[in-house]
C-alpha cells in the first residue's frame, strides 16, 4: 500500500483552542475579522476558495442551533472540506461514555471539533483531552465565535476602529454579554451594560475585564443610560437556552429593558441595532426596531458563516 502523509503527524502538539473571547490577543482577533471581511467578498465575487480540502471536522451539538450550526457547515463545505454533525443524543455520551474518551477518539478521526454545550467545564475537559483543536460553539457562559462576528459586522457597517465606538448591552448579563465584555478588554472599546438587578454578568469576568484593560466598560440598572449616545445596541433573549422554566418570571423583570424606539431614541442617531438571534419580538426587542433601518440582524446572520471560515482555518493552521 502507497505510504500517503500520516494524518496524526499534520495535527500540531498544541492545538489552538478557542474556547473564550479572552483566549485571542488582540491582533489575533483584529486578524481573524479582517480576513473575514475579505473572504466574504472573495466569496460574493464568486471565487472558489479551499484550503481546507481533505479536512474533517465535527460539530457536536448538546443544544438547538440555526445559525451557527448552518454556518459552520457551509462555512467548511465552501472551504472544501467535510462536516459531520454529532448530536449528543446520538452518541456514546448520552450512555456515560467520559469527555476525556470522547475527546482522545474524535482526536483520532477529526481535524477540529466545535462544541455547543451547558457548562463551559465541558468544552474545557473536551479541549484537555483532545489533540485537535476545540471551539465553542456556545455554553452558558460564553459565545465566543458569535461576537467575533458581531463586531466584525460593526467594523464592516460602522467603523474599523472599535474604540472610536460606545457598544451598549440591554437586558440579561449572559453568555453574548461575557463574550462582549472580554472583547472590549481585548479591543479596548467602550462597552456599557445594563441589567436588572440579580441578572449581572459574572463579577469575576468582568473585574477581569476592568482590571485587564483601560476600556471603560460600565454597568448599571438603567437601560436609558447604558443607550445615551451608544453607536450600537446589542439585543439578547432574556432566557437563555436551559433557563426555558424562568421565561414568565423573566418577561417581568426585563419588560423595562426592551428595545424599542423609545430607547433607541436615547442613542445616536445613525446607531445599528444587532440581535444574535432567535429573537422574541415583544420581549426583548419591538418588531418595529428589528425590521426597522437601524437593524442590521440579518447581516450580523450572515457573517458568521464568513467569520467561522477564518476561525477553521487558523484553528487547523490552513
Ligand atoms: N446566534 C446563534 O448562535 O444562533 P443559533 O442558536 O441559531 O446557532
Ligand atoms: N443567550 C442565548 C444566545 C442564543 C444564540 C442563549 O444562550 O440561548
């Protein structure tokens, strides 16, 4: 039999994770948007491009996804590799089998594993024992490819220097909201929060943030001060994924934090309005604001697919 090139030898010895915003410097990040930008327009010229021929990836999947799902897949079929989808529902997991086994197997078939979970101690203990490279595709405390994506909309729509920009935050302190704050440690821009009280982000990940960085990045109960003068205002559910039990609990206590023209009026005039979506018209934001001109949700959609090719490809080394 021919000798062809040993796939364990192509793995690196350190596979680059991204399991947290935090986990890229600052160029890094820069780098990963601004390829990006390019990439979607090689690929709205036309242009076939496919580094990634021959590669495998997994995307194991422990919660619902349109979006990232989708746009990982299509993301590694544009780059000319292959995709397999790995519910946990259908794997060995479910029966007990541990991460750490899952985790060296899947080492031995993939070149790269996305990840969307409960606890980010299971990405973590995924990218522990695994020798190719782990993404988070989401967990409950942090969406790292999301934001990168996110901000990459804002550069492309608004402006390529993120510090000349105040983001605001309006609503829950969730896993979107830690991933803004530790990119506006990374990138140094002005980043204003508000929660109501008892749904802050985490205290550790944002005195982090503040201690790590010269970014003013605020948090308060008032939404109308978060949005005074804010160029972009960023829209979440109020119950996350596995929180389904709070939703009625949760409707109350956000009602004052939706936004609808009457906030958006406090930010600046030419302000974008972005929503990671699934979004809950009525709730945690008003039809009228997110079919409106400010909104700019379905752009932010499809950029992950473009922001998810440059993250294959520098976790893979392509
Ligand atoms: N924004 C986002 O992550 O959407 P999905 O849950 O559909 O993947
Ligand atoms: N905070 C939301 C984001 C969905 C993309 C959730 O975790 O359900």
């Amino acid at each position: 039999m021919n000798k062809s090139p040993n796939h364990q030898i192509t793995k690196s010895p350190n596979p680059k994770h991204y399991l947290t915003v935090s986990d890229l410097a600052s160029d890094e990040i820069l780098f990963l948007i601004n390829r990006a930008l390019k990439l979607k327009k090689c690929y709205k010229s036309g242009q076939p491009y496919r580094p990634a021929i021959g590669k495998v990836i997994g995307l194991l999947f422990e919660k619902p996804s349109t979006r990232t799902r989708v746009s990982f897949e299509a993301a590694m079929l544009q780059l000319g590799g292959n995709v397999t989808f790995l519910s946990s529902r259908d794997l060995q997991l479910r029966r007990g089998e541990p991460l750490k086994d899952t985790a060296r197997v899947l080492s031995r078939y993939l070149d790269c594993l996305v990840v969307r979970t409960f606890g980010q101690v299971v990405v973590d203990e995924l990218a522990r024992w695994s020798d190719i490279p782990v993404i988070n595709g989401l967990t409950d405390q942090h969406h790292p490819c999301q934001v990168l994506s996110d901000i990459m909309t804002v550069m492309e729509h608004k402006h390529e220097d993120m510090k000349a920009l105040k983001v605001a935050w309006v609503g829950d302190g969730n896993n979107v909201a830690h991933s803004w704050i530790q990119a506006a440690s990374r990138l140094g821009f002005a980043l204003a929060l508000a929660c109501p009280e008892g749904y802050e982000p985490d205290k550790e990940i944002l005195s982090r943030a503040q201690t790590e960085s010269a970014a003013p990045i605020t948090l308060t109960t008032d939404p109308k001060e978060a949005v005074e003068s804010a160029d972009v205002i960023n829209a979440d559910v109020w119950a996350s994924m596995g929180q389904e039990e709070e939703t009625s609990k949760r409707r109350e206590i956000f009602a004052p934090y939706q936004i609808n023209e009457a906030l958006l009026a406090k930010a600046k005039t030419d302000a974008i309005v972005l929503h990671c979506l699934p979004a809950h018209r009525g709730e945690e934001i008003s039809e009228k604001v997110l079919e409106g001109p400010h909104s700019l949700v379905w752009d932010q959609a499809e950029n992950k697919m473009h922001l998810h090719k440059t993250v294959l490809q520098w976790a893979m080394g392509l």
